[in-house]
C-alpha cells in the first residue's frame, strides 16, 4: 500500500525566492501573514466544518464563481445533498437544477460523478478519499481543489495555490513563476501544522489586498515585497505568471450566455427542439450547435422534438 498522506515539497534550491531570500525572511513573511490573518478571518459557512464532503462542495462552486453567491447556493445544496451518498442517489437533473445561478454546470455534472465515487469509497474503504490522488482521480478536482480538501476538511500540510495566493508570491518575489515554481514556492513557506491558519490566511490577504490592483499600504507583507518595493512602474510580475487569471471574455453575447439561458428554462420543463433558438437569443446554426453540445458534455438530453434534462 502507497503512503496515504501528502508531502509537500520542502527545499527545493532551484526555485527563485531561495536563491534570494534568507530563511529568516521567510519566517518574518510567514509570521506576519499569521498575525494579521487568523485574529480576523472571514466567517465564511466552510469555514465552520471540517467534512469532507461540504469542504469539496465549497471549493467546486468556488472554482469559477464569487464567494457571495456561493453561500446561499452552498447552504441549499447542502440541506438538499448532505452527503456525497445523498447526491450520488439523486438523479443528475436535481443536481442541476440547484446549480443554477452558479454558471458552469460542468461542474455539477462532474460533482454528481464524483459522489458517485465517493459513496462507493466509502462503501468499500469507509472513508472519504484522503490522499492527493485519490482526490485527483475524482472527476473536475485538479491539483487546487484537492489539496484544498486536504488541508480544510483533514488539516493536513499541503499548499493550497488559487489565482490569489499565485498573484501573492508573484509579487512578493517580483519574479514570473511556472507553475512548478509557484507550487514549490508555496510548498516552501508552508508553516508545518498551521496548514489550516496559513492557506485561510493568505487567501484573505490575497482578496483583501493583493487584488489586480493591490492596496501595498495596507498589506502585512509591504515591508519585505519586493515588487511593493521596486521602483515605481516596475512591471507587475503577476501579469503573465502561472495560475493568474487573465480576463474573461465578456458573458453577454457568449455563447455561455445563451448555454445557461437554454438550462435555466429546462430547470422548469423540458423545451421543444423549435423553441431554444427563441430561449436562447441566438440563430437556429448557433442554437443547434450548442444544443449538440450540452448534449455532448452530458447536461442535457435530446431528441428530435424535445430537449430535457438528463435523468
Ligand atoms: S505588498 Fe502589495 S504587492 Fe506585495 S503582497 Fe502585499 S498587496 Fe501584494
């Protein structure tokens, strides 16, 4: 049997930061992310459990969508799917019809995938996937989401790296990172058995003040960032590094628009084939294409007359 527990990658002397920061300069970065965060942490609804399974729901409607419209969403599939067997029973058309609002339905499809897998875990093993693999193998969870299951449902030592924290340490070493080196980066300043404190922290930090437009005046890390302290029109680092998110493409006109006009309708009943160029404000040639492709992609059902839900 494989070592179930994850190990974060500890000193790795390729990466930039090392060759330039001491660690006692890392010790003082770490520390005074602790101080300011943990007193004042955002008292966000996941961040009151420690199950797995409301902790990977959290992180996948988090993936693509605001922390404000998430909480209600979270709070209704939860009272609805309370755990990962509940939702693995139900049929996907329940699920998705609790997903909308929240964009990307992919997402629910592949939720309901994973808690198929999940409920058979649990079943076989009796427990929840717990090892960085095992939670990778589960479908729409990638490197993030499973370490963010690790470290806030098991409060293990792993490095969380999202848009924000990847921005973070971009700026703080003023360098364009990989993602290896950001990983590794991240890996590095993971204070050992403060992995909970430590990612929370440095999250809120990241949408409290290390934003596209950061606010350095106010940041606990202002005295030792070395792009806060580059001279003035330095290039921002984060502009190109890994995992940053450039910017969307816009949603009116998109064809995600008119994607979620179609499932928003089908919500309540299924659509007649002749009816979802109307539904969805776009051209009979773009209607069908995207019809053919939420078929494709599993989230609805066709035939030649009516479109629905899939079962
Ligand atoms: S000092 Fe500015 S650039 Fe550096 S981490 Fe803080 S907000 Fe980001």
């Amino acid at each position: 049997m494989t070592d179930t527990k994850f190990k974060p990658h500890r000193h790795d002397p390729s990466h930039p930061d090392l060759q330039r920061t001491g660690a006692s300069e890392r010790a003082e970065r770490v520390t005074a992310v602790l101080d300011w965060g943990v007193p004042r942490l955002r008292q966000l609804p996941w961040r009151q459990t420690r199950d797995p399974w409301e902790i990977l729901v959290s992180e996948v409607m988090l993936q693509q969508t605001q922390v404000d419209r998430v909480i209600p969403k979270w709070r209704a599939f939860l009272d609805r799917f309370p755990t990962a067997a509940s939702c693995a029973h139900a049929p996907l058309a329940d699920v998705l019809r609790l997903w909308q609002g929240l964009g990307y339905p992919r997402r629910a499809r592949n939720l309901h995938n994973a808690a198929r897998m999940i409920a058979d875990q649990l079943n076989e093993r009796g427990r929840f996937p717990q090892d960085l693999d095992e939670l990778m193998a589960l479908p729409g969870v990638g490197p993030y989401t499973a370490r963010a299951v690790l470290v806030f449902a098991f409060e293990q030592d792993a490095a969380v790296v999202d848009t924000n924290i990847a921005r973070i340490f971009a700026r703080l070493t003023s360098s364009r990172l990989t993602p290896r080196q950001v990983q590794r980066l991240a890996d590095d300043y993971l204070p050992m058995g403060r992995s909970w404190d430590w990612n929370q922290s440095l999250m809120d930090l990241g949408a409290a003040f290390c934003r596209p437009v950061p606010l350095c005046s106010q940041c606990p890390l202002r005295s030792t960032c070395r792009w806060s302290n580059a001279p003035a029109g330095s290039p921002d680092p984060a502009t190109g590094s890994a995992g940053v998110s450039v910017r969307q493409a816009p949603f009116e006109g998109s064809d995600r628009q008119a994607r979620g006009r179609l499932m928003k309708a089908l919500n309540s009943a299924p659509v007649l084939r002749s009816d979802a160029a109307r539904l969805m404000g776009r051209d009979d040639l773009t209607a069908g294409r995207l019809v053919d492709s939420l078929v494709k992609d599993g989230l609805c059902w066709s035939d030649a007359e009516f479109i629905m839900l899939p079962s």
